[in-house]
C-alpha cells in the first residue's frame, strides 16, 4: 500500500476553507500533519477558531492548530471577505460548529518547521490564504525547503480579479508574500488560479446532495448559504466556486489539474495593478493566451506550474464522493 502522503494546510477559514479542509480529511490518501491558520477572509482570532471549530466538526482535535500571522508583510490589509464569508468566516453559522478544540501554543512557523523536520517522508504544503505564513517560513528555515515536496496554493488571475484592485483574494491580501513564495527556486509550486476555479461551480444540485448525505455535512453546507445568495445576485447563478477544494484535490491526487509552466511575478506597488499576478509568456508558451501579457514588475522566478485547465464533472463528482464519507 502507497504511504499517506504528509500534508501542512495553511488556511484562512472562509466558508471554502472549511470544505477543503473537510475534504484533505476524507481523503485517505494523505495524512493532516498539521494546520496553520493566517488572517485573511477574516481576522486571526475567527480563522483560528474557526479551523478548530471543523476540525471539532470531524473529530480531529488530535491535529495540531497554530495561529500565524494576523497580518501582512508590509502594508495592512486592505479589505475582509466578510461580504462572502459573514462577519463570522463561517456563513454566519459558526454557532452550528462544537466548540473549538485546543489551540496549540506555538506559532505557526514553529509548528510547520517541527512537522517538517519530524518528517520521515518530504511534507506537501497547502496554501488556502494570504501565503504570509508561507512566506516566513522559507525565509526564516531555508535548510528546511529540501523537506517540502510541493507548494499547492490557490491564488492569484491570469485574467481578471476578484478584490476591488486587479488582483485575486488571497494574493492582493498580501502581494509582497505571494511574491516570495511564487518566485522560491528551491520548492516546486503549483499555482491554482481564480481562472481555473471560477469555471469549476458547484450548483444546488451538488450542494443538496452533500447536504443529504448526513448531519456533518448538513452543517457544512449551512455555511455556504449566504456565499450562495451573493454569487447568485453578483453572476445570476445558483452555485459556488468553492476555490479552496480544487487545491487539496490537486494535493491528494497529484495532476488532477492539467499545468503549464509559467514564471510569475506579483505586482507589488500600491497602484491599481497591486495584487496582479503576471505570467511572463510567449507566443509559443503552452496553454491558452493570457487575457493579460504585461512586463513584468520584477525579474520572474523560476516557472510555476499553473493550473489551467481540469476535467470540471470529475472534479465535482470526485470532491462530492469524497465530502459524502463526512457523514
């Protein structure tokens, strides 16, 4: 039988958050070493509760939470998604989740350094927020990237954002970390962009069904009820892009998405353009055109795998296979 595969999920729970982190822990084929928790769709002190509220919901108070950074590198942080999310980060239904397990005293570099050094086998690294955590820890521990099998972060639009600048969430959150961590030569990195998650919705349909499946997930899909009537005013569909999933699907059954291999880089100016994630790309690079092609703010780092493209009805079928086991 094929080893567990070790994963770190850094997380910034946000309604999507809390799906994929349901989902790593229905999925037999990695083990949930340890989370770590940003700020982000909201602040620190909801996302950290909020992480040990679903790990209560699973049963899985045995997995290490630490609260990291509670803001960004160097600017503030200039807005919350509570309009999606609710003030709570969990639809407004936290109150529906037991009370939230223990927190572990560390921060949260010191657990993802421990877990990675305790590791007999190398860990993958899931990005689901603000890649802040992510960030000091490769600049803090550079002897510990050998440890890291592979970067999975959602972030970050080949075409257009989702924030009032141009960029995605998660990357306009922070730009100067997201830098760093998508320009890391020692780590491979396998970027999945809003383009890809957008185009993979999970409609009402997909949604009552998981709801059907039993009380835990009937209290998991509570949480998407006010994300669901906001994207139904904003795009006029009944359904959600649940972002965050199609990472942890990539992590637990690596080249589920289909990637090319682009350098990136971040805008990072306090301009309109902040936030942006520019793909350095040629004529005769692999994959659809960019809907942008601009010079790039900074020198590019080695290519990131970028996720353009997936087989969207075995995406869905198999995270709702998967969520279903939660019960």
């Amino acid at each position: 039988m094929t080893a567990c595969t070790p994963l770190i999920i850094d997380t910034d729970p946000g309604v999507d958050d809390a799906f994929a982190l349901v989902l790593a822990l229905c999925s037999p084929e990695v083990d949930v070493r340890a989370v770590t928790v940003t700020f982000g769709n909201v602040s620190l002190d909801k996302t950290s509760a909020n992480a040990r509220r679903v790990l209560a919901l699973a049963g899985r108070t045995d997995v290490p939470v630490a609260a990291g950074a509670a803001r960004p590198l160097v600017h503030a942080q200039a807005e919350l998604a509570s309009d999606w999310h609710g003030v709570d980060g969990l639809g407004l239904r936290s109150d529906d989740f037991p009370e939230p397990g223990p927190a572990d005293p560390r921060a949260a570099v010191t657990l993802m350094a421990d877990v990675l050094r305790a590791s007999p086998d190398p860990v993958t690294l899931v990005s689901l927020g603000p890649m802040t955590n992510t960030a000091v820890l490769l600049t803090a521990h550079p002897e510990l990237a050998p440890r890291i099998a592979r970067i999975v972060a959602m972030g970050g639009s080949m075409g257009t954002g989702n924030t009032r600048g141009a960029g995605e969430f998660n990357v306009y959150a922070d730009p100067e970390a997201a830098h760093r961590v998508l320009t890391e030569p020692a780590v491979p990195v396998i970027l999945v962009p809003l383009d890809l998650t957008m185009g993979c919705l999970a409609d009402g349909a997909w949604l009552d069904a998981l709801a059907a499946a039993g009380p835990r997930c009937a209290t998991l899909v509570s949480t998407v009820t006010l994300y669901r009537q906001v994207f139904r005013e904003r795009y006029g569909l009944d359904a959600v892009a649940l972002h965050d999933t199609l990472a942890v699907l990539e992590a637990v059954l690596p080249g589920t998405l289909r990637t090319a291999a682009l350098p990136i880089s971040v805008e990072c100016n306090l301009g309109p353009g902040r936030g942006m994630t520019v793909a350095e790309r040629h004529p005769d690079a692999p994959g659809p055109p960019p809907v942008r092609v601009a010079p790039a703010p900074h020198t590019p780092g080695p290519p990131v795998h970028v996720a353009l493209e997936a087989d969207t009805p075995a995406v869905l079928s198999d995270t709702l296979r998967r969520l279903v086991t939660f019960g």
